[in-house]
C-alpha cells in the first residue's frame, strides 16, 4: 500500500462511497488501493465536520434566541411607557 494524502481525490472518492453505504471501510480500501487507516481517518473527518457545522449553527441560535428575548423586553417596557 502507498502512503496517501485525506485529500487525494481517490480517498474522497472512496469516503464518498463509504458514507453513502457503497462500500464498507475495508471493501473501499481495497477497491482503491487505500490504506484502511487513512480511508478510515478520512471517513471520521468527513462525519465529524457536519457536526461541528452543527454546533456552531445550535450556539448561533441560542445567542439568537437571548437577543430576541431582550429585544421583545425592551418593545414591552417602550409600549408600556
């Protein structure tokens, strides 16, 4: 096996089977002439970063959501006065 970049476009290639359920980690790495440890590090990549784009979307909203609230206490203390 030769040592490969995540990047290669033939470790995404293979990532993008594994992920839509083509191929299994080890029927990929063998269809590709992937190492299993880089495909695999390249799978865990891939699925971590939606969920940090999740994350920082949930951390977003909640900020969003506070400064809502404090914008419609202010509209009630000004409809008030």
């Amino acid at each position: 096996m030769r040592s490969i970049s995540r990047n290669h476009p033939l470790v995404l290639e293979a990532v993008h089977k594994v992920l839509s359920e083509q191929f299994s980690i080890s029927e990929a790495a063998e269809q590709y002439a992937l190492p299993k440890r880089t495909l695999y590090d390249a799978v865990r990549l891939a699925q971590a970063k939606p969920k940090q784009q999740s994350n920082k979307l949930n951390a977003t909203k909640q900020l969003l959501e506070q400064h809502l609230k404090e914008v419609e206490q202010t509209l009630r203390g000004l409809q008030h006065s």
